[in-house]
C-alpha cells in the first residue's frame, strides 16, 4: 500500500511489549497487524509498567509496525508490588510457613484502603498528566486521524477521551474486561458511585466502542443503548504457533497444563479438590499425572491457592513454574495431554473469554473447560468441538471432566476425540481487520 494511503492512529496502552501477560497480547497482536490494512499506530506507553514481567520477544514482534512514545509515571504501587513479589518467593520456599492452614496474605489492609480511596480510577492513575502531555505532543507533530485506547486499565480511556476533546479527534474505546461490573472492583459505595460516573463519562463521549466478548457487548447496551457498540474477540497468532518448536505430549504421562494466574476470583479450589480426589481414588492416574502451572498460583503477597496445593498433596504431582515469555507458553502448550481452562465464579462470569483459550484452541489440544456453562466460553468449546466443559462450581463434575480425558489418554482415542473445527475467526489478523473497517467507518 502507497505511503499516502496510511493513515494514523494513536494508541494509548498502558501496557504493551516489552511487558509481557495476558493482558499486552490484544494490544501488541492489533499494533502488528494494522499496517496491513492501511493503518500506521502512534502508540502511547509507559517506560514501565506497574506490573512488570518482561518478554522482549513481543517487542520485537511489533517493532518495525508502529512508532512507540514512552513516558514516566508515578508509581506508588509499583514499589509495593515488587517487595510483595519478593517476599512471596521467599515464603514459598519455606515449607514451614505452610503447615498453618489459614495463611493467607501479606498485604497490609491498610493499604488495600488506601488504594482504594486514593487511586481511582485504578493503581495507573498519576500516568493520566504525563500521557495527556506526550498525547498533546504526538497529535500536534504527528495529526492522527483517531484515537484509540484499550483498558484496563481505565485510565487509558480517560486520557483518550481528555485527549479527544482537547483535539476534536474521533475516539475508540476498546474494553477488554468489564469496569464498573468487574469481579475485583473495590466493594466500596463511595467507588461504586464514583467509577460508574467515569465509565458513563468516557463512554458518551467516545464515538465508538469495541468490547472483547458479545455478551460484554449485550451488558454495556443494556446501560447505555445510546452507543455504538462492536464485538471483536480475542485471538490467536498464527505466527506464534508456525515459529515455535513443538513439544510432543508424552506418551506415558498425563500431562495436564495451566498457564495463567490464578487469583482471588479466578478461584481454583475446586480444581484443587477435584485433582485430590481424582489421585485419591485412581491409582493408575497418581502413576501417570503431571500437573503444570506456568504463571502464579495467587497474585504477589497472597497464599490462599498456594496453602490449600500444599495442604492436599497435589505438589508431589506438579510443577510450579514462573512467568515465561510468551513464545515459551506457545510451545509448552503443544506438550499437553489436557489444557486446563477456568473461568471462576463471580458476577458477570458468563460474559468472560480468557485471552488463553484461543491460544488453546490452536494448539491443537484437547481443553478441558471449567467455566460458567451457560457462559460464552462454554459454547465456543462446545462449537469447535475442542474439549469437554465442566460447571465451575461442581467438584464431582471437574472431577468426572479429568477422569473422561483420562480414560481417552489411556485407551489411545484422545488424540481423535477432538475435531477443533471454525477457529479460522479468530486468527488476530481477521481480528485486525475488523479493527480497520471501525477506524476506517469512524475517520470516513
């Protein structure tokens, strides 16, 4: 495409690559794939992220695709977060820490308050000043015919919406996840009232919005039926999976993979319990059982799913490993008998699609899906024939889920089981390309 034909876009992401997690994918795979359909993105970051883990590879996926504005911010959380991290390594490696079966957190609650009362509409707040600058600076030298902002964290749509009104410029809010209606907001009515005055601020004042699932799109019409809404899913990377070495599952070992974070809404007690009982029951599982955790069993500071792992025995069975750039993932992914999918049990669950599953779908390997049944996630598996999906909030049910690829894996029929059919819409440059057509339907 002819240089006169591209037109610009601001980006604002608070994170994007090098930082790595779930979280940077949506933003780093659109930023990649845009010049593709006519579209150069200015994009708009920070030097570091509050939560930081660092996969230079997603850098270099992007690097030649758009030009990259990095700012400071103020912090406050960022220090904390990075002592809670490593005073958390420390206490896992420590097994006497964890005979005490009610351990549970190192966070201070006076500190949770804080956060709560001081930083809203989240912990990225005081990067508003500095992004409204460098924003202010960028339209001025660069003249982007959009703007475009991607969040959580909100604060990202605050200042694309700041920017928005200072330039006259169309603006399009991309949710990822829920604002108001999340499962972590703070329970707090002060917060509530606050946040939902910001949400329906940046909302009635952007000319489009995009939202990652269809159900997300049926609850933000139902508050504001004014708007313009676009659904426009997660995905996979088609490269990610053709540069990437294979793993072959083992033969012999039932090899059951989660990546991910697992947190105080993404509950996996029952998970836990179902995998007790399962080793509990069969020998023939406790002499072939692999459990691998790529990721956290909590976030930084907090032990409820690490002192309830320890308490059932399930560690003689697992791997826990750390954070891992994200190529790495791919490749763990392939070496699964079984993936392991959870959406957990809060308000607005049936709504969710975890980044992860579409990944999970192009592995070409059999999922096992604890989620809402009556959830979005649940019909995609359903659909695409990929997996077996268990209610999340039914041991017996998780339980029976292993049990049946189990009996699959041993009778050589898993591998058959499961056709994967109709995933081709959600590969990331389709996806882009739904992004093009609402920059292009707003500019023209």
């Amino acid at each position: 495409m002819k240089d006169n034909h591209i037109r610009k876009v601001l980006f604002i992401s608070y994170l994007f690559p090098p930082a790595g997690g779930g979280g940077v994918q949506r933003s780093s795979k659109f930023v990649k794939y845009l010049p593709s359909f006519g579209w150069m993105p200015l994009v708009l970051t920070v030097k570091e992220p509050y939560d930081f883990y660092n996969d230079n590879s997603l850098l270099d996926d992007v690097t030649l695709n758009c030009k990259i504005y990095r700012t400071h911010s103020v912090e406050p959380m960022k220090c904390i977060r990075k002592f809670l991290k490593k005073k958390s390594q420390k206490k896992t490696s420590r097994e006497k820490d964890f005979n005490n079966r009610s351990f549970k957190t190192l966070k201070p609650g006076f500190l949770v308050k804080l956060k709560t009362y001081l930083l809203i509409p989240d912990n990225e707040i005081l990067w508003l000043p500095f992004a409204v600058w460098k924003g202010w600076q960028i339209i001025r030298k660069e003249h982007p015919a959009v703007i475009y902002s991607s969040a959580s964290p909100f604060t990202d749509h605050l200042i694309a919406v700041l920017l928005s009104k200072i330039f006259k410029l169309p603006c399009v809010l991309d949710f990822r996840d829920l604002w108001v209606d999340r499962p972590n907001f703070p329970k707090n009515k002060m917060r509530l009232w606050i946040d939902r005055k910001l949400e329906r601020f940046v909302i009635k004042n952007a000319d489009q919005i995009i939202t990652a699932t269809p159900l997300m799109t049926e609850h933000f019409k139902d508050l504001y039926p004014d708007k313009n809404f676009t659904t426009i899913t997660n995905g996979f990377d088609e490269d990610d999976f053709l540069t990437v070495q294979e793993v072959k599952p083992p033969e012999n070992e039932f090899r059951i993979i989660y990546t991910g974070i697992f947190n105080a809404e993404q509950n996996p007690h029952k998970i836990f319990l179902a995998l007790k009982k399962i080793t509990d029951e069969r020998t023939d599982i406790r002499d072939k059982i692999k459990i691998k955790f790529i990721g956290q069993l909590d976030n930084p500071g907090d032990f409820q799913n690490y002192t309830l792992f320890k308490k059932l025995g399930l560690d003689k069975y697992s791997d826990l490993i750390s954070y891992q750039p994200h190529k790495q993932v791919v490749s763990e992914m392939s070496g699964a008998s079984v993936l392991l999918l959870l959406i957990g049990e809060y308000p607005h669950s049936r709504t969710v699609l975890t980044g992860k599953i579409f990944e999970y779908l192009r592995s070409g390997r059999p999922i096992l899906a604890v989620v809402p049944v009556n959830g979005i996630a649940a019909d995609i598996i359903r659909k695409t024939n990929s997996g077996i999906v268990a209610a999340n909030n039914d041991v017996d049910e998780i339980a029976d889920g292993f049990l049946k690829l189990f009996d699959l894996f041993s009778n050589n029929e898993l591998e058959n089981s499961f056709t994967r059919k109709n995933i081709k819409d959600y590969d990331r440059k389709y996806l882009t390309g739904k992004l093009s057509d609402v920059l292009n339907n707003i500019v023209n």
